[in-house]
C-alpha cells in the first residue's frame, strides 16, 4: 500500500517512527457529466471573477473571507511558520476506554505502517500495550494543513488510527427527537426484543452493496447495447399509512423466525374492537330494533281489546 504521510508515534520518550495508509476506500460508481446532445464531456474551468481570464493551478493560491467578503491572502509561507508540535508526529495524550469515544466523532481510518526495521520493537510494545490495557490512545496530529484527533486502536496485528472530529464539531441534536409525548406498552417492548433476539447477529463480510452492484449491471447491458434491466415494481403495501405496530412486531418476529428455518410461534394479540359497526351489523340491529319495535305494537294492540270486552255496555 502507499503511504500518504511519514512521520512518528510519539509514546512519552519512546519515539516509532511510522508510515500511513489509507486503511478504506470508496467503491461507488462514479459518473461524468456529458452534453446529452452529442455526448460530450462537460468540464469546469477556473476563472478570475474580475478579469474573466482562465487560471491555471500554479497561479491560484488561497485567502480567508471575511463578512464582507474582503479576501486575505495567506501563503504557504505563512502557515509554515505557524508553531504545529505534530506536523509530523502522531502524539498520544491520553488512554482512555473505548466506549469513551462517540461514534459520531470518528471519520477516515488508517494503518499505522512501522517505518524501518528499528521501528519493529517499539511499534510491538505499543501494541501488545494497547492489547493487554483494553484501552485506546487518544492523540493529536497534523494531516493536510491542519491538527486533528486521531484515535489508536489494534486491529488484528496492526495499529489503525481513526480520525477524530473535535468536540465542537459536533452538533447538539437539538429538535431532532419526536416532540409528541408517547407511551410505550411492555408488550411492544417484550416482542421488540423478541424481533432484535430472531434477528440475532449478522457477518459484516458478507453484506454488499446491493445499489452498487445493479449499476454495474445496467452498465455492463448498456455498454454491449442491451437496455437497462426495468426495476422491480414496488408492491402496494408500504407507503405513509398508519400500520398496527402489534401486528407489525407480530409479523416481523415470524417473517425472520421463518427465513431462519425456526418455528414461529407468536403470541397472537386481540385487537380492541371497533365501537363503529358495519353495515352488516347496522342492518342486522336496524331490524331487530323494527320487530321489537312491531311486537311491542301488537302487545299494545292486543291489550286494549281486552279493555274494551270488560267494559260494561
């Protein structure tokens, strides 16, 4: 693998003098932008806004913007002098546990390459280090012009290093959660954890990117003059409608015991009875109401013919 940075770990007095690489990489597909008349590529120029001429990279440099939009140039000079302890040593401040981090600061990942032979021995203590304390090491560095946070980790016999955004990088998620007051039932809880134990575990290797490779598909038709492959329609269910989170667990919890080849036995849950009727019922009670109502008439009837026999003439 290339290195993109050389430098050194600095472990209080111990110096490991190391190389860094890109420990992932993007697999999407990338696109061009085209004319879609002829086909042609589209490209970007770098153009001066107040002269309209063409800029060629060795002649841009860069400038901070203020409010009013002045521009102050600074050189590479000036950055240069600037005091930077880690522009080129990766230096541990701290060992903190793992679960001190928050997943949310963590951005691109790199290997930790030792750097020469003498480099082995102190790059193996760090490790075995890290390895024996259960703990990360937490550390400060300088990549592409500016200081960040880098965390020290070992993954299987190699020290990774994953950047760190810093504490004020990350937003307070303010408004974010439902505002709504809801009440969650044990029973809802029970067959949530009953869906989150089915579900069980999963190999991460053996996930893929399912978008990734139907692209690659309708390229590979494309390109040898075929059509590209029609989706699949996407059925009825689904959508914004209001669902019965009960039987929505319900069905889940059987659907993943099925596909694991186990037996779906779910405690089945009564839905509350609706107090509308349906026309069925309605007619059903309207005639009932009608021959009660015809009994009562006749028991009327029938009642005041009597009275009238006893009457004396």
């Amino acid at each position: 693998m290339r290195s993109i940075w050389n430098g050194a770990i600095s472990f209080g007095l111990v110096s490991i003098p190391i190389k860094l690489v890109n420990a992932t990489e993007s697999r999407s597909v990338s696109f061009r932008q085209i004319h879609t008349e002829d086909g042609g590529r589209v490209r970007y120029k770098k153009v001066c806004e107040l002269d309209g001429e063409e800029v060629a990279a060795a002649d841009i440099g860069k400038a901070y913007e203020e409010a009013d939009g002045t521009m102050i140039p600074i050189t590479d000079e000036d950055l240069a002098a600037l005091p930077l302890p880690t522009a080129k040593t990766i230096e541990i401040v701290a060992f903190v546990p793992a679960g001190e981090i928050d997943p949310l600061q963590m951005e691109a990942a790199y290997y930790l390459s030792a750097n020469g032979v003498p480099a082995a021995k102190p790059y193996t203590l760090l490790r075995e280090a890290l390895k024996r304390s259960d703990k990360v090491a937490v550390a400060k560095f300088a990549l592409r012009g500016r200081e960040r946070l880098g965390m020290l980790r070992v993954v299987d016999e190699v020290i990774a290093m994953h950047g760190l955004l810093w504490p004020d990088e990350i937003r307070a998620p303010e408004g974010v959660a439902p505002e709504t007051s809801v009440t969650v039932r044990e029973a809802e809880l029970d067959l949530a954890d009953a869906l989150m134990a089915t579900l069980g575990e999963v190999d991460i290797s053996t996930l893929h990117d399912d978008y990734r490779t139907a692209v690659e598909e309708m390229i590979a038709a494309k390109a040898e003059g075929g059509e590209a492959v029609a989706p699949p329609t996407p059925g009825e269910e689904g959508g914004g409608q209001v669902i019965d989170l009960m039987a929505a667990l319900e069905s889940s919890v059987r659907a993943a015991k099925e596909a694991r080849g186990e037996t779906a036995e779910v405690a089945e849950v009564t839905p509350l009875k609706s107090r509308k009727k349906t026309p069925a019922k309605k007619a059903a009670a309207k005639k009932t109401t009608a021959a009660a109502k015809k009994t009562t008439t006749t028991k009327k009837a029938a009642a005041k013919k009597t009275t009238t026999r006893k009457r004396p003439a």
